[in-house]
C-alpha cells in the first residue's frame, strides 16, 4: 500500500512504541547465516496506534528465490514529547484499490472484538470459584512422564545495555521479545529433555510497561499446555465443550507461558510489564516431529495450575478464529527479481 506523505511526515515527527505483538508464525525454520528479507506494511489506523502487518521471506540458495517464512502483525503507538499516546494520526488511502484499506479497517476492527472476547474469557477464568477436572479435556496420549506445572518453572534475571535502547531512551520491544522466547525455548527444551525445539508461533505480548537501563529485568516461563486440542468440524475423534467440537491436533507441540516482571535496581518491589505465548515444536535429530513424551500433572488441589491450564483450553478454541483474522495475505517482495542480483 502507498501511505502518502501525509502519514509518513507524522510518523518521522514523533516517537513510535510498540505496544504489543499480536502474532507472529514461523512458516519454515530460519538457520543462522540465512539471508532473511522483510517487507512491512501499515494495514490500519487509530487515533494514535497503527497495526503493521510484516511478512519473511529466507533466501533458498538451491532453489535460488526467496521463501515465505514469516508472518506478523504488530501494533504500535504514536507518542508525543511526554511520552504518552499522541493523537492526530492521518488514515490510510490507497488511489489505485481504495476497497484495499477499507477491507483491512473492517479486519482490525474484528481483531479489536477477538482481542476482546479473549481477555474476557481468560479472566473469567480468574474469577471462577473452583476450577475442576470434568472442566479440562486431557487426553492420555500414553506419556511415561507427568509433572506439575510448578516444576517447570525457569526463572531468570538481566538488564539491559545502551545498544538496546530506542529513540525514546527505552529498551526495543524486540530486544525484550527475543530474550522472551529463548527463555521459552529452554523451558520447553528442560520439559522435554531435548535440545532439539524450535519456536512455531508467538502471540499476545502486550507491553504494557516501558523498560529502561535502570530496570532489572525478571522473566517467570512456564509449560502451559502439553498438548492442543484445536476446534474444528471433522468427522471421528473428536468431542464438545462448551458446544465447541474438538479435535486434537497435534501431540509435538507445547505451550509455554512467559510473564515479565520489571523493578528498578536497588529496589524489591517488582511490577508485572507483559504476559506472552511461546508455540514450541518438538523435533528428532533429523529435525523431524517427535512425539512429546512428558506430560502436565492435573490436581485439583493446585488450583493455580488449574487454572492456567483452563485458560490454555480457552486459549486453543481462539486459535481458529485468531489465525484467519492475523494471518492476512503475505506481502509481496517489493523487489520481485532481487534474488538474481544476489
């Protein structure tokens, strides 16, 4: 989409923030020394936030073109000198296929709903009196191994260095991400006594509190499922709840839950900044799926595990309807035949 100059002089006249990244899925893996280009876009707008949709493409030297393997959406927000939401941002307008923006408004306006309806859902989940086990559907996939979600736990401790800080004097959200999904990856990877793990999908990270060199960082990740089950109308094996039919989808996969704490040096009091969801894969040597061999501990009488692992079921029904609203149309490279110049 061509933004014209309007919004691109608003956007180089103040600070952007990201504010969350809504989902990112990782089509095929990324080796280190690959090439790996991407293309962004802004697809919507507010007052002061805009989403940006961002598409990866790896550079495949047998095939000799470049790979769809990636794709995300992200929000970010306009600030003002005092570092708070700066309002005025222009709309969107495309001259050559003006239903182009107005079919991506109408997207981020269902995104907005979704959004809603799962927050709604996780914090009743809170509120609840009791959570029971005829509440959560586990499946016996013959695991040799069940531990409670307390032992997964992995915990950890960092600050950050001046290379790390954005134009507004605060660490990139994308710094922090990163740290957040090898903190993931090796709870998954200790779950599941495996080195062989990568991450799939990441989802909801909103950041609600900005991170400075003065901040020490904690990061709490934790297994939060140990197996999907995912909503979809099949005939076969497949059972309800709450009039949604169900069907597992995959035993090689886990989720693990990272929370993000945030305290000033020389101080103990810490306040929770963000909450993330980490999609890890499990693979043999040959980086093929392996069956997950462990499993998560149901007790009722541990009723946080409880419900953290409701809230993971509730998180699964979501998926569906939160992949065709975040996974839109990958871009196309702006420079189709930039392969051939490599």
């Amino acid at each position: 989409m061509n933004i014209d100059d309007l919004l691109l002089t608003s956007v180089a006249c103040k600070g952007i923030a990201t504010i969350s990244v809504d989902r990112v899925d990782f089509k095929s893996q990324i080796a280190h020394g690959d090439l790996v280009r991407l293309e962004g876009e802004v697809v919507s707008t507010g007052s002061s936030s805009l989403a940006v949709q961002i598409t990866g493409y790896r550079h495949d030297i047998e095939a000799g073109k470049f790979v769809h393997t990636l794709s995300a959406i992200m929000t970010c927000v306009a600030l003002d000198k005092n570092m708070q939401a700066s309002p005025g941002l222009p709309k969107l307008m495309d001259p050559t296929d003006p239903e182009y923006v107005n079919k991506h408004q109408e997207i981020a306006k269902q995104r907005k709903e979704l959004a809603a309806r799962w927050r709604g859902v996780q914090e009743a989940v809170d509120k609840l009196p009791h959570v029971s086990v005829d509440m959560l559907k586990t499946c016996n996939y013959g695991r040799s191994l069940v531990v409670p979600i307390p032992d997964t736990l992995i915990e950890v401790q960092n600050s950050f260095l001046p290379k790390h800080l954005n134009r507004n004097n605060t660490i990139f959200g994308g710094e922090v991400l990163t740290w957040m999904d090898k903190v993931a990856l090796y709870c998954a990877r200790n779950f599941t006594k495996n080195q062989n793990m990568v991450t799939v999908s990441m989802n909801r990270i909103f950041f609600k509190l900005p991170i400075t060199m003065d901040d020490i960082v904690t990061m709490h990740a934790r297994v939060s499922s140990a197996r999907y089950v995912y909503p979809i109308k099949l005939a076969g094996n497949m059972t309800t709840f709450d009039g949604t039919i169900l069907v597992v989808r995959s035993r090689h996969h886990l989720e693990v839950e990272v929370e993000v704490f945030v305290g000033r040096i020389g101080s103990r009091e810490r306040r929770r900044s963000h909450t993330g969801y980490f999609t890890v894969a499990n693979l043999d040597r040959s980086y093929r799926m392996k069956q997950i061999s462990t499993g998560l501990k149901v007790d009722e009488n541990d009723q946080e595990s409880m419900r953290t692992l409701l809230k993971a079921q509730h998180r699964w029904l979501f998926d569906d309807q939160e992949a065709k609203l975040l996974n839109l149309e990958p871009l196309s490279l702006s420079t189709p035949n930039a392969a051939s110049k490599l």
